[in-house]
C-alpha cells in the first residue's frame, strides 16, 4: 500500500510521455485538479511565460485586452516537477483555502 502525498495533481487523461511532451511544447496544460489532502479538489490551468504572452497579444489583437484561466499558474516550463512544486508551494501558502 502506498502512501498519498498531498497535494496531488489529478490529470484528466493520462500523463503520458506524449502528453508531457505536448504540454511542455505548447506551454499550457488544462484538465488538471489539484486535491488536498482534506478532500478538497481544485482546478488549475497551468501556463509558461513565453504562451502567456503570445495568447495575450492575440486576444489583445481581437479587442480583448485581458486572457483568464480558472486556477491559472504560470510556470517557466510545463513539467510535472515544475507543476507538482508549485502546487505545494502554493498550498503552504494556502493559496487553495
């Protein structure tokens, strides 16, 4: 039996070699909840920089001059090392209370 760490990241599909690979090369990745160990799950939606901008600038491009995640976190890359400790970090901060 194994012991759950908390938080834990849930994927919406498998986190694949083809999904690491995909999500670090389009520098975004959604469908990803975040449970604590209380049970509580939240949903994130996971950036890096350089997308950021470049999905800002195109939003700006259509009138629209602000882009917004539910439960975004920005990243320098899109790993599952980079996400997993930025969730922790962020829950000893209690960003998710």
């Amino acid at each position: 039996m194994s012991i759950q760490q908390f938080p834990r990241l849930i994927f919406e599909y498998e986190y694949d070699e083809r999904l690491a690979y995909e999500a670090e090369s389009r520098g975004h990745l959604g469908g990803v909840t975040v449970e604590l160990a209380d049970g509580s799950k939240h949903p994130v939606f996971f950036y890096d920089g350089v997308r950021l901008l470049q999905d800002l600038d195109a939003e700006s491009n259509r009138g629209r001059s602000f882009l917004a995640e539910r439960g975004m976190i920005v990243l320098k890359t899109i790993t599952k090392e980079s996400m997993q400790n930025a969730v922790i970090q962020l829950a000893k901060e209690g960003f998710f209370a």
